[in-house]
C-alpha cells in the first residue's frame, strides 16, 4: 500500500523557520522524483520545489528561492522541505507528491501557518 505521510507543520511567526517532512513507503522511493505543493485557501496548487529521484537535481518556484531548500534521504525514504524567512503569504497546506510514468501518488498534507 502506498502512502505518504507529511509531518512538521505547525504555527510560526513571520521570519520563522520550518522544515516538512514527507515519509514513503509501498513503492520504490529511490526510482521516484519528488516534490511539494502548496494550496491556500481559495488559490489553486501550486508546485513549490521538486527533485530528482537521486537527489542530484532541485527546482523551485520563484516565490520560494532562497529560502526554501528541498532534499531527500534515500535511506530513510524521506523528503524534506526547510523553509526559512517565512511569510504570510507561505501560509497553506503543503502535500507531499511522488510521480513516475503513470504513477501519481499524493499526500494528506500538512498545514502551515505563518502569522503573528
């Protein structure tokens, strides 16, 4: 059974730090490139960052650069997401997303929160 279980988020004032976690598992994790997604109320998903299924190459969405770094552990079948000099607008519910050929496998998500 596939799943993916997002963890660490939470409350945080503007400036804050977070870092997201995404575990996996029933699949072949190593194969698989990853990414994060966020959605705000009432704005659609959008992807935040991705990296490849090595770890060797990352992306990330303009809004996020320099303050959020994505990377994973192939070992523990985990990929973060650690995000810094948060913001309001960061605020939403961050899902964890694997994706392979025809394989699109989704998160429950966790929500963030940054506000005073």
């Amino acid at each position: 059974q596939v799943q993916l279980v997002e963890s660490g988020g939470g409350l945080v004032q503007p400036g804050g730090s977070l870092k997201l976690s995404c575990a996996a598992s029933g699949f072949t994790f190593n194969s698989y490139g990853m990414r994060w997604y966020r959605q705000a109320p009432g704005k659609e998903r959008e992807l935040v960052a991705g990296i490849s299924s090595a770890g060797s190459l990352t992306s990330y969405a303009d809004s996020v650069k320099g303050r959020f770094t994505i990377s994973r552990d192939n070992a523990k079948n985990t990929v973060y997401l650690q995000m810094n000099s948060l913001e309001p607008e960061d605020t939403a519910v961050y899902y964890c997303n694997a994706r392979k050929l025809a394989n699109d496998f989704w998160g429950q998500g966790t929500q963030v929160t940054v506000s005073s």
